[in-house]
C-alpha cells in the first residue's frame, strides 16, 4: 500500500513516496478550513489567505487569494470548480473567482465565525452557517440574502430566527439540490426543504455535537459523525436510521466523507487517523494513523485513492497541519 504524506506546519518537512526532504512554507493552517476544487486542486486557509494547490505537486500553492477580515474558518467550492466560497472568525462571508483571483463578495454574515459554507449543486445558491446558530441563503451572482431557515420550535427570546440552538456546525445540499441538511452542537439534524425553507421532518436527534453532515453520491443515504464517537447513517426516503458504526467507542468523530462509488465511508476526529468503513458489511476495513492532533477537515479525490486532512487542536488559533494520503480501493 503507497502513502504520501504532506506535513504543513511553518517550517515543515515534506514526506513524498518515502523521500524525505525540507520545505519552507509560512503561515498557520487553519485545522477546519479545507475544501476539494476540481480533480486536482484543493484549497487550504491560511491566516487571512486562502491557498490554493494541485495534489500533483503541493508543495508550493498555484494561487492565493486575500481579502479575509479574520482567519479563514471554512471553506466551499462550486460544483465546476469556478467559485471558492469561505467564511472566516470574524462573521465574514467571502467568494472568489478560482480563475482569476478576484473576490466578488464579501460580507459580514455572521456573528462570529463562519463554520460551514456550501454551494448548491446547480451553483444558484450558497448556503453558510456558524456560531450564531443561524443559516443563511445567498442567491449566487447578485449575493442577495435569498433566505434564512429558521425552526418554529426555537420559541425563546434568545433563539429567535434559529436554525439551531448553538452552534451549527454543517450545512450540505443533496446531490439533486432539493433538500438542505443541518447539524449542530444541540445534537440534531435537522432537514430543509431548499424551495420552501421549511423542515421536511421532525429533528433527527443524532448524538451529543453533531459535527458533521453528508450525502451519499446518489443521495439515498445522508450520514453524520457525533460527540460519543459514532457514524450515523439515515435513508433519505424516511429518514430512519440504516446503520450505526462505532458504538461505544467514546474518541468522537468530527469529519466524514463517502468514497466516489458511494460502498465506503471515510471518517476521522479524536484519534488522529483515517478510519474506512464499508456500507456492505458494516466494518471497519482499513486505516490510516498519522495525525497527532485531531482531524477536523477532510476531502477525496474522484478517484477514491487521493485523500487530503486537516488536523489540530483547540486553541487561540486553531492552527494545525494538512496531510495528503493515498488511500487503497
């Protein structure tokens, strides 16, 4: 089995088939902020910029864009590749033109940071979200404010306008642009209708901090990554669970991704690695330890082998390392 590894932390060294060598790269990295561009290139925050590399060669970035208020909190990229969305600590929401560079939008969004951004699969719509408990709408193109979800259960004072109570940490489209899908630090799902801005269903309590959210490839199944350290999986014909990995294990999960054909789920948190997991049989088939920190961003490539994370720890910086793995089929 081949592994690649890319270590990027101020001063780092550089781990490549083996060969190990010295590269300079300055700046922090922050441990959320990672996003997959097109079949090649990724996007990674760091400090007020956002670089952009190939996995073919990252040691040093294609682009940089700037114009970050704060430090880059999240990162989102268009369907074709062309829009680079962020949301960064200070409550800014930011978009670029991969192409060129230029930012075509920037505004104070949110209170306080930005946590998750996404596109719609269409690209009409960006969807962001944050520590505010609100989730917030954009018409791509005008950046008009388009919506805001709101659950008319949240009656107090204080959770007016919510989407959740705290933290939302996620926010995701279904693969057919249909249904927008929620979670946060109150422990639920929650589902949206992406026309009405309604809920399609009932809260789906899913563990303690529900930290991340996803869509399988068809959209038949979404799954989620909690506190007590367990993977989810939902049908998204009636929202009933399908699956549960992981039970009783307590190192929590914070990042999840299916594989391209949609039979694996790879996912990672407390304990520092990459963890596989196939649908078919419900195990665990491979791993791959590495990080020393917590993996907090996580991304694959179309192929399913080419994988690239984000780890670090709570902090006044939320700085950390990005590692690049190749992963077997």
């Amino acid at each position: 089995m081949t592994r690649f590894v890319l270590l990027l932390v101020g001063m780092s060294v550089l781990v490549w088939g083996g060969v190990r060598g010295q590269t300079a790269l300055e700046g922090s990295f922050h441990m959320h902020a990672l996003a997959r561009i097109d079949n090649d290139r990724f996007a990674i925050g760091n400090g007020r910029s956002v670089e952009i590399r190939s996995s073919a060669s990252p040691a040093r970035p294609v682009r940089v864009l700037s114009g970050a208020q704060g430090r880059v909190s999240s990162l989102a990229a268009s369907a074709d590749g062309r829009l680079l969305a962020a949301g960064d600590q200070d409550g800014n929401l930011l978009v670029w033109d991969v192409g060129t560079g230029a930012l075509l939008f920037q505004k104070y969004a949110h209170s306080f940071t930005v946590w998750s951004v996404a596109f719609s699969p269409d690209g009409t719509l960006l969807a962001s979200a944050g520590f505010d408990a609100r989730v917030k709408l954009w018409e791509v193109g005008t950046w008009r404010e388009a919506g805001i979800l709101i659950d008319p259960r949240l009656i107090n004072p204080e959770e007016k306008d919510r989407a959740h109570v705290g933290w939302v940490r996620c926010v995701t489209f279904s693969p057919d642009g249909r249904t927008i899908v929620t979670s946060g630090c109150d422990g639920y799902i929650r589902v949206w209708d992406a026309d009405t801005l309604l809920l399609k269903t009932d809260p789906i309590q899913a563990g303690i901090n529900v930290y991340s959210v996803t869509f399988s490839p068809d959209g038949a199944l979404l799954a989620c990554v909690n506190n007590p350290g367990e993977i989810r999986v939902y049908r998204t014909d009636t929202w009933s669970e399908d699956a549960r990995l992981r039970v009783g294990v307590t190192s929590s999960v914070y990042v999840l991704a299916f594989t391209p054909d949609g039979t694996r789920i790879l996912a990672a948190g407390f304990a520092g690695k990459i963890e596989v997991w196939s649908l078919a049989s419900r195990t665990k088939v491979a791993e791959y330890p590495g990080h020393t920190a917590s993996i907090w961003g996580l991304i694959v490539f179309p192929d399913g082998e080419r994988v690239v994370t984000t780890s670090g720890e709570y902090g006044t910086d939320y700085s950390g390392e990005v590692r690049l793995w190749r992963i077997a089929k």
